[in-house]
C-alpha cells in the first residue's frame, strides 16, 4: 500500500509508453524552459516568440502562461505568498507532466519566490529544467506596464503587487540571463536565439 500526501489507498500505474519512446516519436529531448521576470520584462513575448520558432523548426512545445492558468487550474488562487507557491506548485506539476509526455513545455511566470521556482527544479528526475531570468530593471517594466498594472498598485488600488510591495527573489544560478545591453532592450528575435542556441548545444532540438 501507498500512503501519497493525505490520500491512501493510491497506487502508481506505470505507462505502457515511456517518455524515452515519446521523445523518440517526437525527434526531440524534452524539458522545461521556466520564464519567470517582472510584469512587463518580456516573458510572454519570449514565450509565444519560441514556441513559434520551434514549430518552424519542427519541435513540438507548449506553453503555460500564468495569467491563462489563473483563467482555469488556478482560478481559485489569489495572490497571498501561500496562494502563490500553490500556483507555482501547480504550474510546475503540469509542466512536469508535458516534459513526461516528451514535449518542450514554455512556463511564463513571474514566479517571485526562489524557493519556488527551484521546488519545480526539483520535481524533475533528470534536471532539465531550464532557468530564463528576463533580467530587466523595475523602471523599465514600470515605463512598459503592458496591463497598467503598476500604475494600479501605485495607487494602492492593487495590494501585494510583485515589484512594488512584495518582492521578486532574482535566481542565483539561471541558465539563462536575458538582459539590457548598452541600454538596449534585445529583441523578441534576438531573446529566442538565445534560448535556442542553449536548447541546441543541449541537444534538445536534434532530430534523430
């Protein structure tokens, strides 16, 4: 018998198809490429920007986008510090469950707290899980603020906002730095090569 959280009477049902055979069909290694950054530092847009690339290269990705979740799996979670590491916790199941299923799963998520983020580092077997730091500086964000989020929680009107109230843990060993250069923001282009070069020099992209 096993005893699993505050279930029991649960057992593992083993699949009859590994995840070794998945990314065989699939030509390709999977892992997870976790995005996290300040509201307005470009997650999304990097996000959507590779999988579009990588469907033109012919791997197959998914992404979970944290504000999509909260429209579904999370949507009973607010922005409390538990309620965040429950929605990090969450995120980071499925994302877990993609790369298992063999695909390149793109998880955007501010995701502020460290000990989260290297939580769902932890929950894969074989450490392929890829660390983005979109590396930009409050200011910057503040002057994009896509959704008017920060002009919002400078007014008070949104309590516990990421940045501004409640603080962002940068990572301390990412494997990948995205950041200003000379000044200059990189483009959506040039951020995707980035990843793409380290996904290659991986191996995570051959097709066999």
């Amino acid at each position: 018998m096993s005893t699993v959280g505050n279930s029991t009477n649960i057992f593992w049902q083993e699949s009859p198809v590994g995840k070794l055979e998945r990314q065989k069909l699939l030509h390709q290694k999977s892992c997870v490429v976790w995005i996290t950054g300040l509201s307005g530092s470009g997650k999304s847009t990097l996000a959507c920007s590779l999988s579009r690339e990588l469907f033109t290269r012919g791997n197959l990705s998914y992404v979970l986008d944290g504000d999509n979740l909260r429209h579904g799996l999370n949507q009973d979670l607010g922005f409390k510090a538990e309620d965040r590491t429950e929605n990090i916790r969450r995120v980071g199941e499925v994302a877990k469950l993609f790369a298992d299923a063999g695909l390149i799963c793109i998880a955007s998520l501010i995701s502020p707290y460290r000990k989260d983020r290297d939580s769902c580092r932890a929950m894969l077997p074989d450490a392929n899980f890829i660390e983005v730091f979109m590396n930009m500086p409050l200011t910057l964000c503040e002057e994009r603020d896509p959704k008017g989020l920060y002009k919002l929680a400078r007014a008070g009107k949104i309590k516990g906002f990421t940045g501004i109230d409640d603080p962002y843990e940068p990572p301390l060993n990412c494997e990948i730095e995205i950041k200003q250069k000379a000044g200059v923001c990189p483009t959506p282009g040039a951020m995707v090569g980035e990843v793409v070069t380290y996904l290659e020099e991986k191996g995570y992209l051959q097709h066999q």
